[in-house]
C-alpha cells in the first residue's frame, strides 16, 4: 500500500512540475495507437517526452532565427535506442510538425495540440 501511494504521489509530482514549466501536451500518431507527448522549453531548449515512459525524442533541440527548433540528437520510439537524428520541430497554429533525418531517409510526422 505504501509504495502505490509513494508512486501515485511521484506521478502527481511529475504532471505539477511539467506544468509549472509550461508543458503543454500533444497527441503523436504511434503505431499502436495515439501517445501523449510533453513539449516544453526548458531553459531555451525544446524537449518532448512521452508521457507513457519518460522516452525523450527532441533532447535539448535549439531555436533557430525562423523560429523552427534543430538538434543532431533526437531519437525515434520505434528504432533502436542508440541511433540518433538530426531534426526540426516547427510549430503551427494547433500542432508541429517534427521531422528527422538520417543520412539520406528523412520522415515526418504532425502532431495536434491535446
């Protein structure tokens, strides 16, 4: 009983503190269905973690003078841990755009604001 309260409380923790930093959250087209992603700018980087497990995709994404957000480190949830790419987020009036490269493959995905 302790411990799913302990976890209950760590949840509620992480959803006030992503909030408080100014999360807001989208909804990513996964292969097995929708996933809640945060997108926040924290400390003049843009990162975007699923809420499902913490996975990270933007890692620490840079803004540009157009307003668009780039990083050499932004991961894929359904590729292997270790491959990274480069990528841009761009934001539009209710989703972004988010787009990666490697090598010569580059895909794209458009996520709706939740």
């Amino acid at each position: 009983m302790k411990f799913n309260i302990a976890v209950g409380l760590l949840a509620v923790s992480l959803a006030l503190s992503a909030a408080a930093a100014g999360a807001d959250t989208y909804i990513r087209p996964g292969k097995d269905g929708p996933q809640e992603i945060n997108v926040v700018i924290q400390e003049g980087q843009l990162f975007c973690t699923r809420i499902s497990d913490g996975f990270e995709m933007c890692n620490g994404m840079t803004e540009n003078e157009d307003h668009t957000w780039t990083g050499p480190n932004m991961r894929h949830p359904d590729m292997p841990e270790f491959m990274k790419f480069r990528g841009t987020v761009s934001f539009t009036g209710n989703g972004l755009t988010i787009k990666g490269c490697a090598l010569v493959f580059c895909d794209s995905e458009n996520w709706t604001k939740g």
